[in-house]
C-alpha cells in the first residue's frame, strides 16, 4: 500500500522538489546578498552618526523582494492542501477505483491512513526545508525590521509553516472525502483555508497571551522613531515600535505628566518644520503614552502554541476522516 501510494503521489513530489530547488538557489543568493548588503551599510551606520538612515535604505532596497519570497512560503500550504490533499480521495472515489483496493485485504482505514502519511510526511519536509532557508536568508532583514510577529513574517518563518502546511493537507483531504468530487473540494477546501490564513493573526493570535500594558516616555528617542501626528485635537505617536516586539496598538495618545491627553495647541509651538528641534522641543515637555504590546521574548511561545494547535487540528481531522471512511455508503 505504500508503495501504490507513493508511484501515485511521485509526480507532485518530483514538482515539489524542482520547485523547492528553484526557491532554494533564489534564497541562497539573496541571503548572501543581504549579509554583504548588511555588512556595508548597516554594521558601521553607528560611526556614520546615520544608523536611521542607513536602516531605511536598506529596509527600502529588499523590502520588495523579501515580501514576494514570504508571500510564496505563506501561501504554499495552501497550495499544497487545494493541490495535493483535495483530489487525494476524490480522484479515487471519481474513477471507482478505491473499490478495487478495498476488495483485496487492505482496509480502508489503512487505505486512508497511509494515503496521508506519505504526503503529509512530504509537506513538512518541503515546507520545512523552505522555511529554513528563508529564515536564514532574512535575517539579517529581520535583525533590521525588528519584527518578528508581523502577520506575513511570523507565518513564513521557523517551525509554523511546516504545521500549517500540514493542517491544510488534512482539512482539504477531508473536504475531498466528504464532498467526493474535486473542483468543488478543491473550492471549498481554498474558501476554508483562506479564512483560517486571516482568523489565525488578526482573531486568534492576539488571544493567545494577555499582552503587556506600559508606560513609555517621550524621549528624543521615541520622538524621533514615532510619527507625530497632529491633525486632531489630541496629538498621537503613531507607527511606535518596540525592537522585537508586538506593538498592538497604533495609536498612542500623548498624555501630559498629570496622565491628561495632550492637545494640538499645547504642543504646536514645537512644530517647526526642523524636525531635530522639533524632537527636543517634545522630549522636553515631560510627556509620555501607553503602548501595548507583547514582549519580544514571547516570540518563540506564540510559534509554538500555533505549531501545537495546528498539529493536534490536523490530528483531529485525520481521526475524523479515518472514522468516516468507514461507513458503508462509501
């Protein structure tokens, strides 16, 4: 049974690794790339007295380039469920030829079983060996981001990918098994993951650890590395980030040293146009704003906690799919 399964499954397996191949000499080069990159504007900007700067520009020139790269490893595990788990079974039951297995002594449960271990076992390898080789490309992007838990870097980084990829094998695998024909599975399998991809960061994530409250002065500092914002009545730090952080609040009101929020007309005199006497003139007003966030240190927990929930999803679906298939109607 494991061999019939794998001469059917080596077609997509041979694509898969000319693609991985491909992806893999992009990631090289441009991994090389930003190290040298990194080494000749980055590693001396403290010197320059242009450390700012220099961040930016480098950000700017591969910001492009390392989006394109996440959005391929974020949105293959979706690709791997609409392509590989949804005609898995539906092709079978299509062509009548799962009768024909189920008549000699294989068993449908075994039949089912091995059918997702051996694709199952290819996405993690896939999917996995991309999402080291884009995480060792990136980081020296990442170590200059400074954001770790932004939805399309935490998704295409380290251990989730390959759980994802995973999950969404199973759960279209499923979808197959109970729609029976493969367009529509292939649909609703690509509506149901999609909608996983966008409830997980923006619904779910976020509940996952109670975040930390703070207090965050106005320094020259924090001036300059958040945006002023000044068209309403009260004045806002917008954009703040914390270096590894979750920062989950954009806006932050500046609030005076009696906790009061700030208004336009207490701070204007300070907007001159020159942005450097603008940044002292606000730093030396006693100010400071409430951020919250979660913790760089927390990185890591969240990777985890998602890895295990898509894990323990996908081994949910699979026992459900290996109950199902049992039942005589099939």
């Amino acid at each position: 049974m494991t061999w019939l399964t794998w001469r059917q499954f080596r077609a997509q397996a041979l694509t898969a690794t000319t693609a991985l191949a491909a992806f893999a000499a992009v990631l090289v080069v441009l991994g090389l790339e930003l190290r040298d990159r990194y080494d000749e504007v980055v590693a001396g900007c403290a010197a320059r007295h242009s450390c700012a700067t220099a961040r930016d520009a480098f950000l700017g020139q591969y910001d492009t380039l390392v989006f394109l790269v996440s959005a391929v490893l974020l949105a293959l595990p979706v690709v791997i469920g609409i392509f590989w788990g949804a005609p898995l079974v539906t092709r079978e039951l299509e062509a009548g030829t799962h009768r024909l297995v189920w008549s000699q002594s294989v068993t449908r449960t075994r039949w089912l079983a091995v059918k997702l271990a051996v694709p199952a076992l290819a996405a993690v390898v896939f999917t996995g060996a991309f999402s080291l080789l884009l995480t060792w490309a990136a980081s020296p992007y990442d170590e200059v981001d400074g954001n770790r838990f932004a939805v399309l870097s935490f998704g295409s980084r380290n251990i989730t990918p390959p759980a994802y990829a995973v999950f969404a094998f199973v759960l279209a695998t499923l979808v197959g098994l109970l729609v029976r024909r493969t367009l529509p599975a292939m649909a609703v399998a690509l509506a149901v993951l999609v909608a996983v991809q966008v409830a997980v960061p923006f619904l779910v994530r976020p509940q996952l650890r109670e975040p930390v409250t703070t207090t965050e002065a106005l320094s020259a500092q924090t001036a300059e590395e958040g945006r002023v914002d000044l068209g309403g009545k009260q004045v806002q730090i917008l954009d703040f980030v914390i270096a590894g952080a979750w920062v989950m609040d954009s806006g932050h009101t500046l609030l005076d040293a009696a906790g009061k929020p700030v208004r336009t007309d207490q701070v204007k005199s300070c907007m001159t146009g020159d942005r450097p006497r603008d940044v002292a003139c606000l730093a030396g007003k006693n100010l400071h704003f409430e951020v919250t966030y979660q913790p760089a240190g927390r990185y890591w927990s969240f990777q985890w906690t998602e890895f295990a929930g898509y894990a323990v999803a996908a081994g949910a679906l699979a026992a459900f799919g290996l109950v199902w298939i049992r039942r005589p109607i099939l």
